[in-house]
C-alpha cells in the first residue's frame, strides 16, 4: 500500500472578520469561471467574419446584393460552424470517462481494504479531507475488553482477586447485579478454534463484566434461566444522557430490587451507601466519595482503562409501589458494590495510521463518551496527544460552556476559538458530536474551508454523520440507522482502514490531475491549430503543459508548410503534397505526438517518468521471444514478421482485396475462420499491404525489423494474389518473409522509409497509386 505523498494543507491562523472577508474576495476573484473556451471561439467567429467583410467589401470593393445575401449567410453559417468546433476542441471530453473510471477503480480496491462505499462521490471526497473526527472503542481500540482491576470492599485489587478474597454475600451480590442486569443477547461462547480465545457475542462492555463472573469461579447462565427475561419488571436501557442501566426485579415478599451499572463517577454520585470488607452497606459520604475518585478512579483511567460502577437499591414492600416514571427518584440513594476497570487495548496499527495521517495534513480528533482521564490516557498511546504541544482535552460539559452564549446558543466565533487547537472530547453526548462536526464545517478560520470526516455506530450519531462531508459507519458494532446515514461503512471498524479510503480519494485525484496533464496538452494543440487554420493560415503543471504543446506546435506547423522530407524535390521549400497525402501526414502526426505524450503524463510530480513503463501490458514481451532477450520490447528495432513463411498462392487464387472485389459473403467467412491469437502473435502477424504498396512504388523492398502491421495467412494469400494481377513494371513474390529486405541487406534511405509511410495511405488500382486511408494509426509513427 503506497504513502499518502500529498504536502499538508495550509493551516491558516485565527484572524479577524474584515481579514476573512478579504480572503473569501480573493478566492472569488481566482475561482476559475470556464469561459476560456467559449472566448476563444467567440474570437474565432469574430475574426472571421471581420476578415470576410472587409476582404469581400472593403478591398475588393463589392457591393451588398440582394441575390447574393444567401450565399453571404452561407458563409456566415460556415464561421459559426468554425467557432463550435473550437469550443468543442477546447472542451477535455474524456474528462467525465476519466473521473467515472478513476472512481470506480478506486472503489474497487477500497472494497477490498474493508471500505465498502455506499455513496461514490464520498472516494473523492475523503481524498482532500483535513479532519477526522474518531469514536475511541472499536475504532482505535480492539473493542475486546477485559476486567484487569477491581475496587471491592474498601480493596483496591490490580489484578483480577480470587473468589475467597471477597465476602460470600459481595460476591453473591455482584454476581446477581452483572448477570440479571445485562442484555441476555449477551454471553460468551467457547473458542471456535483450541487454544483461541473466548467469543463475546454483543455489547463488549458487558462481555467484559460477564468475564469477570467466569474468573470468579461463577456462572452467569444459571442465573438467567432462574430469571428469564420475563419475569424482569422494568428496565431502564442504557442511553447516552443517563449513562447507565437498570433493571428491576419484584421480591417475593412484595418488594422490590433494583440493580444499576454505568459509568462510575454518575453512578457513585447517586449512591449512599457502599459495601465494606464485611459486605454490610454502611454510609457513603461526598467527601468519601471524592477520595474515592482521587485514590481509585482516577489512577485506573490513567491507565487507560474504563471503570464502571456496580450497584444496588432495595424497595421495601412497607413503601408500596414507586413511580417508576420518575428516574431522578428512582435512581438514586443506591448502594455501591465494587467498581471495576475495564481494559480495551489499541490496535497495534493506529499509532503509525495516525502518524501518516498527521504527515498528511489531517488533524485526528477523539470524540467519546469515556472518562476524560481514560481518553487522554488512550489519545497519547495513539499518538493524538503529542509531548509539548498544546492542545485540549474537554469534557462535555465545559465543551458547552466555552460554546455557548448566556441564552444556550452555540455562537460560532466562540467555538472557533475553541475547535483547532481541540484534540479530545469527552463525555460527550452525540449532540456534542453533531455542534462539533457543523462548527468546524461553518467555520471560517483558515484559508481553506475543513473538510470533516466522522465516525459513528449508534442510532444518535446519525445526524453528526449526515452533517459531515464523509460519515463513516461501523459495519459489525454499528445499528442500520447509522449505516443508512453514512456514505462509506467500515467492514472491520478499524481506523486504518480510513486512513486507506484518504490513500484511494487521493488516488482519484492524482488519476485526475495526471489526464488533465495529457488532455490540456493535447487541447491546446488542437484549439491553436484550429483557430490559426481558420484565421490565419496565412495551476497544475501549466509549465509542463504548454512546453508540450509548443514542442508540438512546431512539430506540427513544420509538417504543414516545410514538407521537403516527403517529396523527392530537392528545393527546401517543396512543392506542397496532395491534399490527401499531406493532411493524413499531418494527421497522424498529431495523433502519434498525443499518444508518445502519454508517457510524460505518467507522473505529476517525479521525473522518472519511464520508471515501470516495461511492465505494462502493451509493452511486455511473451516468453521466448527472440527480440526480448532482457525482457523488455525492443520498439523500433524488434523483428516482428512472422516466424514462418507465407505459403505458396495458388494460381488465380482468392479475392483481390487491394481492388475491393471482396464480397460480404467472403468478407464474413474470412473473420469467422481468422484464428484466435495472443498479442504478441497478433504483432507478427500483421500487414504486408504497406510493404505491397511501397515496393510498387519504389521498386526496394521494405524495411527490415520495421515495426509494421503484418497480415494473417489468408490477407497474405489475397495480398499476393493482387501483386501477382497488378500492371506494374515491377513484381514481388511473397513467398517467404525473408525477401522482405533488399539486395544488400540494409535498410533504404530515410527519404524512402518516410514515402513507405505516406504511400500506406494509398492503395492500388489498375496499376494506379490513388489515395486511400490504411490502417495507419498502428503503426508507431514517430515525428523526432
């Protein structure tokens, strides 16, 4: 997989709104209108008809007649004519084709690194993106969580404690809490393979307490076949503003019991009461509370790992029935029973995906819903947090403070104060979420405008991803709402695989960027010599662009008016070709400086552009062949006529296909019986017409080890047949490929070389040289 080789966007500075105002002017003024094109033929037109007028009725003096004004309006029509062919010429219409295939090349190799891209607009898109927004577990994490520590009756444990270190009724406790209180979805299977690891099936977190019970020696199954779902009374599922979850189970003497886990510094607040090391539940006060924090929670999120709160409430029957509607009531006065930390390890590839996306020019943020302690821990293993620099880490709530004004609204001048130098973002709600990802999108600090790409895997992150330019959505953890607001999902749920569908979005535009190279180039050519031929006749790479089509334009102009090569004249100035002649030299001349031209449009950047040329497949040789002996095409110089000489032609054999007697009938049979032939057996077996043509004209033979098109066994039976027919004061047997060179084994002069190219535009009839098109875009026709 290659590097993302793109230079960092600038990152302009704050400034103040006149100086943003002048910038946005600015870009205005420099965004490019394309009207290049239609001005260059509005000119054309102009020029034509002002030369038509003054030439028709100034010089030569002739006055307006009314007979005359159709054929004035015929000439007119022509100018018209004239101007949209310029227009069309200066128009790159294999832009679209160009764009189109680029796409979906590049969404094809995205689908195999685990980006299935449901919107095709989003490949390019995440090309040029400057800032990912990243949910922490599944993405940069393994999301396969485990229990490492344990706070249970007044013991801060570092590893997992054995089940005789806890009081029986704790223990028992705790076992009922986690396995009641937990979707029954949830459970653990045995490895597929031996030796592997347990499976957890559904929400990790609770897969991870689940753990814990099977260390303990305990089994959670039992537990919920004794209370199956139906008998739970209420539940309060987990949900991003309360932050834990709650179920509730009827006692038999007609009270009730409420189990709860969460987060912990939520739930330890609603609690007031704690089990100690006799497992008896005594008073737990606020400031017992905030030692708690500072001794046991805090340092476990310092080491990157997730506490969770596990606790109870009893509702005795004396006190009837609560009102379960009201949450503040209910959850609250609870008893804590043991607070866990909870490990979910970085992915060992995210630091260095990271690294490349800050080469890149990409700003990575984490945005979650853990502990700020947990995210700045993880945020620095991954290479977020950089030593000395300084960058932010906010929780939700301050988020908001520092955002909003006294009558709750987000003001954007605030949070642009806020969002760049932002890094972290925790406790956060998916409203946090959405505010962050519309204020940098919005924001107009900078010269460029953020081009925000987002992560989500939960039902509420749908608008953050349908905010951003680029949602991305977990394809195993994430709902169907989120994948359905996404525009790219993610297979695996893996941050490098973002960093792969920046690496494809900047494929298409390097693809892009290198056809325009070629296509400019090309359109430049034929717009000046379109426009010239009519009137006169009488920032990417602009450099590179317009030195081609000069090196072009002089090539070009010199075919059209110094043609002295291509007569036998010995004046510098010869006399000029027929029209057919002369215009199919020019022609192919044009066409074969585009194509030789596709090998400097290769790169964009790097000068090497020959570098890998050899392996294409147009340029690859078979196995065997006696012209590749280091495995490369010898172009120009390989002997490609067919290994085998033609057989002898019958006397009065097959039709004449250089006088055009071929009917339909024989016509289709010929393509239906031509052999099926692999490419290098298709460039021996190629034309002998050319050579027909031009030893009739010059009485030589052709040039040897000339790359030419050579004609299958049947079009040398009927090629030869037809030189056999011809009145010609000079015959040629084709019987073997070995008269294809002349008397002294070299080749013709150069002035005869270039006739055998121009006379392949010419065919025979009655012993005439007439001209006709060939088959001419075949052969290599090099101009230098």
């Amino acid at each position: 997989m290659g590097k993302l080789k793109f230079s960092s966007p600038r990152q302009g500075s704050l400034g103040s709104s006149p100086e943003r105002e002048a910038l946005v002017e600015e870009k205005k003024k420099r965004r490019p209108n394309g009207e290049e094109g239609l001005i260059m033929s509005a000119v054309t037109v102009i020029i034509l008809i002002l030369y038509f007028v003054i030439d028709t009725f100034g010089i030569q003096g002739r006055a307006w007649v009314a007979e005359c004004t159709p054929i004035y309006i015929q000439y007119f029509v022509k100018f018209f004519i004239i101007g949209v062919t310029v227009l069309v010429v200066a128009v790159p219409e294999g832009l679209p084709l160009a764009v189109t295939i680029s796409l979906a090349y590049s969404v094809k190799k995205m689908m195999k690194d685990n980006n299935l891209v449901r919107h095709l607009d989003a490949c390019e898109t995440m090309g040029n993106a400057t800032a990912i927004c990243s949910d922490k577990t599944g993405t940069l994490t393994m999301n396969r969580m485990t229990v490492v520590q344990a706070y249970i009756g007044d013991t801060h444990y570092k590893t997992v404690p054995e089940p005789d270190a806890i009081k029986p009724e704790t223990l028992e406790m705790m076992v009922n809490s986690i396995s009641i209180n937990s979707a029954y979805t949830t459970k653990i299977l045995p490895p597929e393979k031996e030796g592997g690891l347990p499976r957890h099936v559904g929400n990790k977190t609770e897969c991870a307490l689940l753990g814990l019970v099977l260390d303990l020696k305990r089994d959670y199954q039992p537990i919920r076949d004794e209370i199956p779902e139906e008998k739970l009374y209420k539940v309060y599922t987990f949900n991003s503003s309360r932050k834990s979850m709650s179920t509730v189970l009827k006692n038999a003497d007609g009270g009730f019991r409420m189990y709860s886990k969460g987060a912990s510094e939520i739930v330890l607040r609603k609690c007031s009461r704690i089990l100690d090391a006799q497992g008896q539940p005594r008073v737990f006060k606020p400031k017992d509370r905030d030692e708690m924090v500072r001794k046991v929670i805090e340092p476990m999120a310092c080491d990157g790992l997730r506490t969770i709160c596990v606790a109870y409430r009893e509702f005795p029957a004396e006190a009837g029935e609560p009102d379960w509607d009201s949450e503040n009531d209910i959850l609250n006065e609870l008893t804590c029973i043991a607070v866990v930390g909870i490990e979910d390890p970085v992915r060992p590839e995210v630091p260095e995906a990271i690294s490349k996306c800050q080469r890149a020019g990409i700003t990575v943020r984490m945005v979650t819903g853990d502990n700020i302690n947990t995210a700045r821990a993880i945020a620095t293993k991954c290479g977020i947090l950089l030593p000395g620099e300084d960058f932010l880490c906010l929780e939700g709530k301050e988020f908001n403070q520092q955002i909003r004004n006294d009558k709750g609204e987000v003001e954007q001048e605030r949070l642009d104060k806020v969002w760049p130098k932002l890094r972290v973002l925790a406790r956060s709600s998916p409203t946090d979420k959405h505010t962050l990802v519309k204020g940098i999108i919005d924001s107009t600090v900078g010269e460029t405008r953020q081009v925000v790409a987002v992560t989500g895997d939960g039902t509420n992150d749908g608008p953050a991803l349908k905010k951003a330019d680029v949602g991305f959505a977990m394809g195993i953890a994430g709902t169907d709402v989120a994948k359905e607001a996404s525009d790219i999902i993610l297979t695996d749920d893996n941050f490098t695989s973002i960093v792969k569908a920046v690496m494809w979005g900047r494929n298409v535009y390097d693809s892009i960027s290198k056809f325009l190279q070629f296509q400019l180039t090309v359109n430049v050519v034929a717009v000046i010599v379109a426009f010239t031929g009519a009137c006169i006749t009488q920032d990417h790479d602009e450099e590179r662009i317009l030195g081609h089509a000069v090196y072009q334009l002089v090539i070009i102009f010199t075919y059209i008016t110094w043609v002295g090569a291509f007569s036998t004249s010995t004046a510098v100035i010869a006399p000029p070709l027929p029209p057919s002649r002369h215009y199919t030299i020019v022609f192919n001349v044009l066409r074969h400086d585009a194509a030789l031209h596709e090998i400097s449009a290769r790169e964009i950047t790097e000068r090497k552009r020959v570098r890998g040329i050899w392996g294409t497949h147009l340029l690859q040789c078979r196995a065997g062949d006696a012209a590749c002996s280091d495995g490369r095409a010898a172009v120009g110089t390989a002997d490609l006529s067919h290994p085998n000489p033609p057989p002898e032609v019958p006397e009065g054999g097959g039709p004449d296909i250089l006088k055009g007697r071929s009917t339909r009938r024989e016509l289709a049979r010929r393509r239906r019986d031509r052999p099926r032939r692999d490419g290098a057996e298709e460039a021996r077996s190629s034309g002998s017409e050319m050579d027909v043509v031009y030893t009739f004209q010059t009485g030589q033979a052709a040039v040897p080890g000339a790359l030419r098109r050579q004609p299958s066994v049947v079009s040398q039976h009927n090629d030869a047949t037809a030189a056999k027919t011809l009145s010609s004061p000079t015959h040629v047997g084709l019987s073997s490929s070995s008269s294809l060179t002349n008397s002294a084994g070299a080749p013709p002069p150069a002035a005869a070389a270039a006739s055998s190219s121009t006379a392949g535009s010419e065919s025979v009839t009655g012993g005439q040289l007439t001209p006709r098109f060939t088959r001419l875009d075949s052969v290599f026709f090099f101009s230098v």
